[in-house]
C-alpha cells in the first residue's frame, strides 16, 4: 500500500486513490466490524462480480483474523508503545 493511500484510509469512501476492488475490500472489512449482520446476497453479489470465490474467502478470513487481533489486544489492555526517531536509533 503506497503512503498515499495510507494517508486517504480515513476517507477512502471519497478517495481517488482506491480502486473499485479495494473499495469492496475496504467496505466489506468495515462491515465486518461493525455491522456483520448487514452484509446480505446483495453486497455478495457485489463482491462475486469483483473477487473469485477463493478471494472473497480469503479477504473474509483476513478481515476475521485482524478484527480478532485487535479485540484481544484490547481485552489484553495492550497498547502500543510510543514510537520516536530517538528510540529507533
């Protein structure tokens, strides 16, 4: 992922800088997390006119796996410790 869109993440709804399959990507990982029970034949129908059935499984599976990272490492209390140029010297 260029830094560009990295920057766009935020708003990639309204960025230029994703294509039509990263938007899916992005809007079915946005789903997955807040909204699982919304996802319908519809959005599927969307998605299976983008990805292969292989695709679909393994962007599910993905997504799956870092919503389940993060909500363990909540649970954990873990966080993040702060990064400076300072330290990485």
């Amino acid at each position: 992922m260029t830094e560009e869109k990295i920057a766009q993440i935020e708003d990639w709804e309204n960025s230029d800088a994703f294509t039509m399959r990263e938007r899916l990507a992005l809007r079915f990982a946005e789903m997955l997390a807040l909204d699982h029970k919304s996802l319908d034949d519809h959005f599927f129908g969307k998605l299976a006119a983008n990805f292969s059935d292989a695709e679909i499984l393994e962007l599910g599976m993905m997504i799956g796996q870092y919503i389940g990272f993060g909500r363990l490492l909540r649970a954990l209390d873990f966080e993040r410790p702060e990064y400076s140029v300072e330290s990485a010297t």
